[in-house]
C-alpha cells in the first residue's frame, strides 16, 4: 500500500497533474544532491516516495502562479 495514500496527498496540492510534477522534480533534485533529504526518516527508500512524504508533512509546498500576472514583450 502507497504511503502516503493519494486522497491524503490531494487535500495538499489540488490536482494529480500537480502533484507528479512536483514530485518528480524534487525527485531528480534528490537524486542529483544526495544528502539533501528534508524530513529525519522516510519510510520509502525511492526517491519520489521521499518526495511524497516531504509534500504530505508540508515540508515540500507548490507555489501558486498569479494568473493575472500580465507578461510583456519588451527587452
């Protein structure tokens, strides 16, 4: 069984879409800087596993873009 379970990890970021892309970026980071583990023991030895644990102890967070952000073409 998952730890944690996918309706658990969904009351903290909104979409599964979200959720695997946050996941798996800081898996690779994980992966690329070893020794870089935020929470004191995991009970999941991968790395996105990890990750889903940090995300579901509130260590690991998305931020929200502001739609209403406008973008320019200017140099």
């Amino acid at each position: 069984m998952l730890y944690p379970s996918i309706d658990n990890l969904l009351t903290k970021i909104d979409s599964k879409y979200s959720l695997v892309s946050v996941a798996a970026k800081r898996a690779r980071f994980m992966q690329e800087n070893k020794g870089t583990e935020a929470l004191s023991s995991y009970r999941s030895h991968k790395f996105v596993g990890k990750a889903l644990e940090e995300i579901y102890a509130d260590e690991l967070v998305m931020k929200k873009k502001d739609l209403n952000e406008t973008y320019s073409d200017e140099v």
